[in-house]
C-alpha cells in the first residue's frame, strides 16, 4: 500500500520553494504498545495546513490512540511528531493546547446542570467575566454559523446542539489544529452537512488543519481533502480525496484478510437442514420498526425491523455505536422502545417492562457481563439462578440444596473453574464468569439467544467454546442473534449477516454469498 | 467459604483492628474526662452501675435496647436494596403518633386494640417512608435526602396534634393546658413488663429479638429478600431477570418505615414517657438505631450485641453527671466509640481491595 512519507505529498513540502509552509503535522513511525497488543504500530500521518484530513478506520483499528498521542493523553513507545515543521514532544494535554492543537471528543464533556457559557468557560482559571464570556460564546456560534443560546441549559439542549457547544468550547482556545472524534456519531444527517461546512470554512477562511476521525465512506469522501486508512494498528493506505472512491475506501478499512473459510459452506447447509427440521415458519424473533431516541443521545434506533428463526444464527455486523447496544438493552428489558414492536414465536412482548425479555424466552449475553449480566458481590450458585428463582424456591423460600445441586450441574456441563458454588461470582475469571452468564441463559431454555461481543476479551480456547456453544444451541432450535464487530467471528457462525448502520439495518446478506466488498461499503454506510 | 487461608487472615486481622481501635477510643475518651475536670476511672464506674450494676438498670438497659434493634433490623431491609434510609428517628415518632390515636384515644382499650394500634403505628411508619419512595420514584428526589428533611416535618405534625384536643392533646377539666402531650394510654391497652430479678423487663425485648431474626431469615432465605439483594448489588441485572426497581425499591423502603412504625407503637405500649405521646416521644431511637445498622453493617444478628452496646451507653450515661463528667462528653465519647466501630471494616475492605488489585496487576 501507498507510505505516505515516500509519497508525493512530503516530498512536495521538503524539495519545494520557500513559499510553501511546512505540514501541520508530521507523524513518523509511532507505536503504542499496550500488553501484547500494538494499538499503533508504526503509524505515519501528514497532516497539510489549511486541509480537511480524514482518518478511516473500523473499531480497534488505532484511530483514537493516534489521536489521544497527538493530544497528549497518551504517550507513545516510538516515533516522532512535528507540529509546522518542530519536533515535538507532547507529554500532557496542556502541551498539546499550547502547540494549538484541540480535540472534539466523541463522547461529550458537558456538565448538564450548567449553562451554555458556563460549560464554554468550565476549567478556565482566570477571573470569571459573565458578560464577556457571553458574547464571546455568541460571537464565536456567530462567526462559524454554530448557532446556540450562551444561556440556554445544557440539559436542554439536542444532541447537535451539544456538539456545537463542544466545538465553541474547543475554537475559543483559538487551536490551529483541531481533531474530530467521529464527530457525527449522535447526529442527524442535516446536522451533519452543517458541521461539514463548518468544518470546510474554519479551513478555507482560516486556514486551520482539520482531522477528522470517522469510520464512515460517504462523509470523509464528502468532507476531507486527504484520507489517511488505518487497519489493526498500522496505516494500509494513504490518498487523495479527490482520486479516489467509497469501493477503494471500503475494500482498504475492511481489508483482504478477512477470507471466506473453506468449512463454512458445509456448516451453513448443515444448519438450514436442523431448521427446515425443528422450525415452523414462523420466526421466534421478530423486531418490527423499533425505534429509540432520547433527548440527549439521538436517534439510536430508527425503524429497525429483523427476524430470527429457529435454529438460525443472524449475525450482526456493523460499527460500534451504530445502535447494536441499544438493541440488545432493549432484547434485555432495559430501555423501553419509543415506537414499534418487539414479537416472540408470534407474540408480542411488553418492551421496557422488567423481566418481560427474559420471561418470553429471550436470553441474553451482554456486551458488559458487569453491567447487566451477572452480580459480582453474589455467589455463583446464586449467579445461576439469577433469571429464574421461582423455580428453585418453594412457598417463597430458596431451596438451598435445589439451587447448589443445580449449580454443581450446570458447572459441570458448561466446565466452569470455580473453588465451589458458593464462592463470590468476583472471585472467577473473565472467562469463567462469561460461561456462568451463558450456562444460565441456557438453562432457562430459551427460544432466542442474544450474543453481544460474546468473546471480547476471552482467550482462544475460551472463544471456540463460546463458537461452539452458539453453534450448538442453534442446532437445538434456538433462534441466535449474535452481535459481533468481529468480522471474522460473524462469518464463521452465522446463517445469515445483517448490517446495522445508523440505527437501522441497511442490507442483508446470506452465509454464501458473503461479500466482503459490499460488507464495508454497508458498514461504512455507504449504499 | 471462610476456610480459605486468606479469609482466615482477613477474619484474625479485622479482630485485631477492632481491638486497636476500641482501645484507643477508650483512651482519647479517658483523656478527655480526665482534662475536663473529670476522672476516667469514676466515669467508668459510673457507666457501668448506669447500665447494669445498679439495682433494676440492666430492665432499662434492655427496655432501650429492643427498639433500637427493630429499628437497625428494618434499616437492613433498605440497605440491601440499595436504598439508604435515614429518617427512622421521624418513622418512630409518626408511628407513636399513629398508634396514639388508638391506643389514648379508645377506652377502656383491650388487647384487640393494643394490635390495631400497633398496626397503625407501623401503617403511619410506612406511609411516612412512602412519601420518601413517592418523591424518588415520581421525582428522583434522592432518598437519603428526603427521608431526612421528614424528620423535621414529622417532629412538626406531631407537636401540632398535641395542641388540639381533637386529636392528641390530653383533655384536662379546668387546666390550660401547657405542656403539649397526649393522655396516658388505656390500661387495657398496654403490653406486657415482666419482672426479672427486680428488673423491669418489657415485652419488647423477646418481640424485637423474634423480630430481627426473622428479617435476617427472610432476607437469606426468601425469593423476596433475593430479589432485594440483586436490586442492590446490580440493579440492571436485576431489571432484566425481572426485578422493577419501582416496585422492590418501594416496598424495601416502607418495610423499614413500618419497622421504625412498630418501634414507635411498642415504646409506647410499655411505657416509654409514662405512656404519653409527645413530639419528642422518639427520644433518639430512631437515630441511634440507624447507627447501630450501620456498625452492625446492617446485619441483624450483628445487631443484637450492637443494640446493648448503644443501649449501655444511653443508660450508663444517665448516671456520668453525678461523677462530675459534662454530660456533652458523653456525646463526644459516643461519636468516638462508633467512629472506632466504623474503622476497622472499612480500613479492612481497603486492604482486601489494595491485595485483591496487585493481585490482578501481578496476572496481567
């Protein structure tokens, strides 16, 4: 692939005439090691003044540690930086400011209570001047057409709106450098296109460096000048806007290594058979037009519809934060659905209401086993339990012995390392507890499972057995949806994959007829 | 469980903090007594005939302990939901009001009406909670907020009953009425003291004890108590096995209002104020049965022994100023004494964490 420091763009600024400035910024050779894993492995980026940069990339790809390095938060192993032709060495977040360079999270930094100008002023340590404060805030919304009340409370205020507030915050440092962190994750489509403008006049009229990080074709083929891709840590590819297009985009971010393996096919027609067995047409999950959105997140869902049979395995693919959370809180019975419908084996379940999910047959492993799959301070026994103790209790008490009988069982079953049954679910390993949540879930014998990132942060071995587990529980009838940014991971087990984009899914593709090319374009939200 | 080599060193290691900490709480108290005019060594015998020595003092010491355990026993129940109540000591005093209206009002009174005014003591105690579980779940006004402020209000509503003959104020023919108290309670309608050893002992005593072992069997031992104990530990958890935080959460929070409820109603069934209801009736039980959960860390066996121990200090105290101490240092010597039970736990749980953690840092 292209090295962008050989490339034409370098050696236009070095062998060039005095009058061309140096880049913005210059990246060589950084890694960032954490553990095992290099977050970035020898990444180069050159950053022109006055140019919309974009940095594309799927999740884990190295993006937002190249970005954290640039800012000051986090400290490279190797490599260098020059900021307008200086070596620099960015040790801290005030370093970075100093150097002129500031950074839009993805995720927001508002204190809710507070007002616009008070959110815009937060962490200044000079005398506070409420009025100038004010019209500074209103000059800045005025001079780039991000256009807020200084006083309007943040609390009240949209998704978009809190942006704008993010980036007034970010200008009034005045920093010749400015980071996005994919800055249209929360917003609509029109708010997005007036961002992007903002974006182009800050550059044009200003002459100030933009990066923008995203993972998404359509808006950094729209919005930047060059697109820096980045894959598993390195950079794959370097090019011009203009010379390109969303397939090149798409088949660079996704990448070639991801192969379709020769056993698939075989499991695959293996399935459809155990379905065409065990299922009767009708699906036992259907989610038809959901939609989620609060106030301060967005739209997060937007009409999804999908169905699962019986004995399928429906992958879902798509970017992180694309509403993939969202609807497993709601398969959970932890967010309530705005509009739309939620049916089980033909039925339709109350959605938001606690335990409906789980009483219906849904079962579910979360993305965060902590935060909504397991009680750390209870025992494992307990653990096991948790989804249904009416049937391990008599007139209103526990049965003691039922309940460690039952635990020793499923321990045995699903080869759970433990001391004993009744020792604290913390004291287990990742691993462990992860087969704790997936003994449970299908010891309630469920119609549908839900896998959310089933095996992040587990080792091989403990990954091949959840595999194994999805397939065989497929294979016994259950209807499996399995969430996953894998890409690999979805191919290998599904039947089926669907692509989230947005809140909805955007297109659908069979176990056969997996199309690499067209995945990315789907993930990156562009067809 | 606890045979593991580690937990058998954290066990030995917390006894041995406890000790440290108590003793040195003795020893600041001592210097305080002692530089204050006082002497260490009389105040401490004044404590102890206060508390149990002296003839009929260890009746008192029990009749103080037993509200004070029914209390801590219903705090438990909110804690384990994960909801901090901290209004007992207005729980109490509603409830003794509540029970009031029945048991000064109706004469000659019978047992029947001794239960219903317990019942009602214990409805107003829950109905007082409730509008703390109202506020939360309606508003989110933070419990731990609100169940304080009522405490005010509560001490406020039940002063006023005592001004209209209406409601609680004793009619006396030809008095004008100054002190703002209820009548005595109807004979009939009384609870039981037994005679022990020339102590008075109140009923209260073997009620508050059936009591607290019962809340700690339910809370082990029943669908309802683990239920409870999810909500608290995890409550999204608990929400998608099926555990409405609404729902659980209220009820946790009016069960330990009842409880301070039936506290208030038995203090006055067996005499507490000579059977009178006023608006400062609750005499810091309900505050100090809080802290009693707390030491106890809301478990009700722990809370037996706890509940002495506080009962001691109240009764042993009555006794200090006829030993030249300031009766203010009693408070000061309180406030020490549950600091040093507070310590040792929570320096314990830090340690534990601090091994816990290099532990993991050492496997990654």
């Amino acid at each position: 692939m292209a090295d962008p420091i050989s490339d034409h763009s370098i050696e236009n600024h070095k062998g060039g005439g005095t009058s061309v400035p140096p880049p913005a910024v210059v990246v060589r050779r950084i890694v960032k090691r954490y553990g095992a894993l290099a977050a970035c492995d020898g990444v180069d980026l050159i950053m022109r003044a006055g140019e919309i940069h974009g940095v594309l990339g799927q999740n884990g790809a190295g993006k937002s540690t190249l970005m954290k390095i640039l800012i000051g938060l986090v400290m490279p192993d190797e490599g260098s930086i020059a900021i307008n032709g200086k070596d620099a060495r960015i040790g801290s977040p005030q370093i970075a400011s100093d150097l002129g360079i500031g950074m839009v999270h993805q995720h927001f930094s508002l204190v809710d209570g507070l007002s616009v100008w008070e959110n815009v002023v937060l962490g200044e340590k000079a005398h506070l001047d409420r009025s100038a404060a004010r019209s500074r805030v209103a000059e800045i919304g005025e001079r780039y057409g991000l256009d807020v009340d200084p006083d309007a409370r943040v609390s009240s205020l949209t998704a978009g709106q809190r942006q704008r507030v993010e980036i007034i915050k970010c200008l009034r440092r005045d920093p010749k450098i400015l980071i996005f962190d994919e800055p249209t994750s929360v917003l609509t489509p029109e708010e997005s296109s007036h961002l992007f403008g903002v974006l182009r006049n800050v550059v044009k009229t200003e002459g100030r460096t933009v990066a923008l990080v995203s993972h998404k074709l359509e808006e950094v083929l729209r919005a930047t000048d060059d697109i820096t891709i980045m894959r598993d840590g390195k950079v794959v590819a370097f090019m011009r806007t203009n010379e390109t297009d969303r397939h090149a985009l798409a088949e660079a971010m996704v990448g070639r290594s991801v192969d379709l393996r020769g056993g698939k096919a075989r499991h695959a027609s293996e399935n459809t058979i155990v379905a065409s067995d065990v299922a009767a047409p009708v699906p036992v999950l259907e989610v038809i037009d959901a939609s989620v959105h609060t106030k301060a997140a967005g739209v997060q869902l937007a009409n999804l519809s999908l169905s699962v049979m019986a004995g399928e395995i429906v992958g879902i693919a798509g970017v992180e934060g694309n509403g993939q959370r969202v609807l497993a809180d709601v398969l959970s019975s932890l967010t309530a659905l705005n509009s739309g419908s939620i049916k089980v084996k033909g039925r339709e379940i109350a959605s938001g209401r606690p335990g409906a999910m789980s009483k219906s047959g849904i079962g579910v492993i979360p993305e965060d086993r902590h935060d909504s799959g397991c009680v750390l301070d209870m025992s494992v026994a307990e653990n096991l339990v948790l989804a249904d103790q009416v049937s391990v209790a008599q007139r209103g008490f526990l049965d003691r012995k039922k309940i460690s009988a039952q635990a020793e069982e499923l321990v045995q079953q699903f080869g759970i390392n433990c001391s004993t049954v009744d020792a604290p679910m913390w004291t287990l390993s990742g691993g462990n507890q992860q087969r704790v949540v997936l003994a449970r879930e299908l010891s309630i014998g469920p119609s549908v499972l839900v896998a959310a990132q089933p095996t992040r942060g587990l080792d091989v071995g403990a990954i091949e057995y959840m595999g194994g587990r999805l397939k065989q529980a497929a294979a016994e009838g259950v209807g499996v949806l399995l969430i996953s940014s894998e890409i690999e991971e979805l191919i290998e087990l599904s039947d089926r994959i669907l692509v989230m984009y947005r809140g909805a899914v955007v297109g659908e593709m069979k176990a056969g007829e997996i199309d690499i090319h067209r995945l990315g374009m789907l993930m990156g939200g562009a067809e | 469980m606890s045979t593991t080599p580690s937990a058998k060193r954290d066990r030995i290691e917390l006894i041995g903090l406890y000790i440290v900490s108590i003793l040195l709480a003795f020893v600041i108290a001592a210097i305080l007594v002692n530089t204050s005019g006082g002497s260490w060594s009389k105040a401490v015998e004044a404590m102890i005939n206060g508390s149990f020595k002296n003839p009929g003092r260890w009746g008192e010491t029990l009749r103080r302990a037993a509200p004070l355990l029914i209390v801590a026993a219903g705090s438990a129940i909110a804690a384990k939901a994960g909801i901090i109540n901290i209004g007992q000591e207005g729980q109490v005093l509603i409830g003794a009001t509540g029970a009031a209206f029945i048991m000064t009002k109706i004469h000659p009174g019978s047992p029947l009406m001794l239960i219903l005014g317990v019942v009602l003591g214990m409805l107003a105690g829950a109905a007082w909670a409730g509008i703390s579980a109202l506020l939360y779940y309606w508003r989110r006004v933070p419990v731990v907020l609100s169940t304080l402020l009522l405490v005010y209000l509560s001490s406020q509503i039940t002063g006023y009953t005592m001004t209209r003959k209406f409601l609680l104020l004793e009619v006396v023919e030809g008095s004008p009425n100054r002190i703002q108290n209820s009548a005595k309670t109807a004979v009939n309608s009384r609870l039981g003291i037994m005679h022990i050893f020339g102590n008075n002992v109140p009923l209260t005593v073997p009620i508050a004890i059936i009591f607290a072992v019962g809340v700690a069997y339910i809370l082990a031992h029943s669908v309802w108590g683990f239920r409870l104990k999810m909500l608290g530990f995890n409550p999204r958890t608990a929400q998608r096995a099926g555990v409405s935080h609404v729902r659980f959460g209220t009820m946790a929070l009016l069960t330990s209002g009842a409880a301070a409820g039936l506290a208030g109603s038995l203090m006055l069934a067996t005499g507490e104020s000579n059977y009178r209801a006023s608006s400062g009736f609750s005499a810091s039980v309900g505050w100090d049965g809080l802290l009693v959960a707390l030491v106890a860390r809301n478990n009700p066996y722990a809370s037996i022994p706890v509940a002495l121990a506080f009962a001691c200090l109240h009764t042993g105290s009555n006794f200090l100023a006829a030993a030249g101490v300031e009766s203010v240092l009693v408070d000061v010597i309180r406030g020490l004494l549950v600091l040093a039970l507070f310590i040792p736990p929570a320096v314990s749980e830090l340690r534990k964490k601090r091994r816990v953690l290099a532990l993991m840092t050492e496997r990654a």
